[in-house]
C-alpha cells in the first residue's frame, strides 16, 4: 500500500519541481545586465621597489580583485615607469589610468596632503581610517586632489613603526643636536629646529651610510624591514615608540576622468577591491612587524629601549609649533589641520577611557 502511494504522488512531485526550477524569482527582473557590457583597460604604476614584498603583494591581489569581482568587465595590468613623470603625474596627466604610493610624497605640490599618510603625535591606523571614513577626510582629501584630476582612496596602511636605529644613546634633547639621521618627511622638518638641531640626512644605503659613520641614526619602515635591511647589524640602540609615524595610510590614485567613465557598478567595485587590500596590507605589516620585534628582543647585542618621557615632551611641542606654522603659511593645510586635530582630540579621548586596561 504505501509503495502504491508513492507511485501514485511522484508525478506530482515531479511536477512540483519542474515548476519551481522554471519559476523566475521576482526578484531577479528588476534590471536586467546589458548584453554586451562595455570593458575597460586600464594600466597602473607604483612606486614600490619589487623588495616590498608586501605592498607589491597587496596590488597585485587588489588587480586579481577587481578582476574577478567585475567578471573581467574591468582590467588593470601593471605598467613599466612612466618616465620622468611621478606616478602622481602619470595619473594626472592619464597616461595611466591608477597608480598606488603614499601621499606625502606630493607635498611640495599640495602640503596638505600629508595629513592623509601620517603626522607626527598623530592618529594611528585605526584612528586615520575613522577619520578618512566618518570625519570627513576622505572628502578633504579628494578635494585637494580634484585640481590634478585625480580622485584618491586609502589602501593599505603600514601600522605602529619604531623609532629608529641609533648608535648610541638618548637620553635628552640635546643628544639630537648635529645628529645625523634618516628621517624624511614632516618629522625631518621637526628635528631640523633649533631648539633640536638634528641633521637630517637623506640615502638609498642605510646600512653602509651607519657603517662608514655619514649617518648616526636610521628610521626606516618598522621591524620586519629594518630586519630584512640588516640595520640591526649596523646600530646597537632600537628606539621606540615611532612618533614620526604612528601610522602611515597609502593611496589610491585614479585618473578622474577615467573614474568619471566607469560606470557605478565598477566603481564600487574599485571600492570594495581597496578596502578588502588596505586590511590585507595593515594586517600583514602587524603581524610580521609583531613576529621580527621578538626575534630583535631574542638578539642580545640589541639594546631595545623607549625615548624618555622629557624627549618626547619637546618632540610633541617642536612638531605642533611646526604644523602650526605651515598652517599659517597655506589656508588648505590649515582647513585640514583643523579637521585633523579636532577628530583626532575626540578619539584620544574615548579611547583613554575604552582602551584603559592597565
């Protein structure tokens, strides 16, 4: 009896499920996607060395991303050097369509921007993004590099660096003075103050640079790198915490025209593809920076030691009577600065009250 039953219902089953795979969900008819899609090609640069294993890792997972996520209807290939042109200038101009580098690089063009990689004292990595996302950097940012037609986005962030290799010891300010050390950048123009009176140095050969003595103290990337260089091998005094950078944000810069072409779908895909690789790249800096620093504390010639309060004290006042400064010197460093220091003194304080474990 019940074999006959089953029988007897099978093809009702059968029709059930017919009926059910013909069936177009409603949902699925509310647009439907072009039959010919339009394809776009685009050729990206970057300023990293090949040894950055890292970031030319990081762009090279964010071309697989876009990619695969916009069914190959949007291509990136990486492209050779541009020439004399910056990778700045080569997505300006559109000779290339996007380019990955960090924004304080450009500050002779729009001193701003160096707000937008890092500041010295200033926010971390986590901070940085909550401003670029909710405090309204991300439009000051785009702003200031509308006038190059350039539309830029974060990717990647280089997290917490150290502060340098020394060959011998700080104790007070005064051991700054005729200092010679790689420091670039806003934090260059810090120490060359006279109240510090360090010298700031520029080389491509760290290393050799600390072991012919025409460098006294070297700031490079973080651990992991400085590892990788050998800069422990040249310089017994590890300093830390990395004030000059607390966190450096690295961008996406998109030819504006060429974004304004894309359409919608493509351009979230772009969003998407950066944010999915600006986490990548953080993380993998953290985790590798956390993994080479106690192998440096297993080292025993190291000498692995923090920057006194009372240096800290006159690094934090000589970099604010410097930003203050440039801000008197260009109104859209000032605009930003502001935005900058008011979001940032909003999350010293919550995170000095949610954070406080100790």
């Amino acid at each position: 009896m019940k074999l006959r039953k089953l029988i007897l219902l099978l093809p009702i089953f059968l029709l059930v499920l017919l009926s059910a795979t013909c069936t177009k969900p409603e949902n699925t008819t509310a647009q439907d996607m072009p039959s010919n899609p339009q394809t776009f090609n685009w050729k990206m640069m970057a300023v990293w060395p090949e040894k950055l294993e890292i970031l030319t890792q990081g762009i090279k997972q964010f071309i697989e991303d876009v990619g695969i996520i916009s069914n190959n209807r949007l291509n990136i290939t990486l492209a050779g050097n541009a020439g004399e042109l910056s990778v700045f200038e080569a997505v300006s101009s559109g000779k290339i369509e996007i380019g990955h580098s960090v924004a304080y690089l450009w500050t002779d063009k729009i001193p701003a921007a160096q707000f937008m990689a890092s500041v010295p004292f200033g926010m971390d990595a986590r901070q940085h993004l909550a401003w670029l996302n909710n405090g309204g950097g991300l439009g000051l940012w785009q702003g200031l590099y509308k006038q190059y037609k350039i539309m830029p986005f974060p990717m990647g962030n280089t997290g917490m660096q150290m502060g340098g290799w020394f060959n011998k010891r700080i104790e007070k300010i005064a051991d700054f003075k005729k200092l010679k050390i790689r420091l670039p950048g806003l934090a260059g123009e810090v120490i060359v103050q006279r109240e510090i009176g360090a010298i700031p140095t520029q080389t491509d050969d760290p290393v050799n640079a600390l072991k012919d003595g025409n460098l006294d103290a070297v700031e490079w990337m973080g651990p992991y790198y400085d590892k990788k260089l050998g800069l422990h091998k040249k310089a017994k005094y590890y300093y830390y915490p990395g004030w000059h950078e607390p966190g450096t944000t690295l961008e996406l810069l998109i030819n504006l025209e060429a974004w304004e072409n894309l359409p919608d779908d493509l351009k979230r895909v772009i969003e998407i593809a950066a944010n999915n690789t600006h986490h990548w790249i953080y993380t993998e800096f953290e985790s590798k920076n956390a993994q080479a620093l106690k192998d440096l504390e297993s080292n025993g010639d190291i000498d692995i030691r923090a920057f006194p309060d009372k240096v800290l004290t006159k690094l934090r006042e000589a970099t604010k009577k410097r930003l203050e400064q440039k801000a008197e010197a260009d109104r859209d460093f000032e605009k930003v600065y502001k935005n900058y220091r008011d979001f940032q003194e909003t999350m010293d304080n919550w995170r000095s009250k949610a954070q406080r474990l100790k």
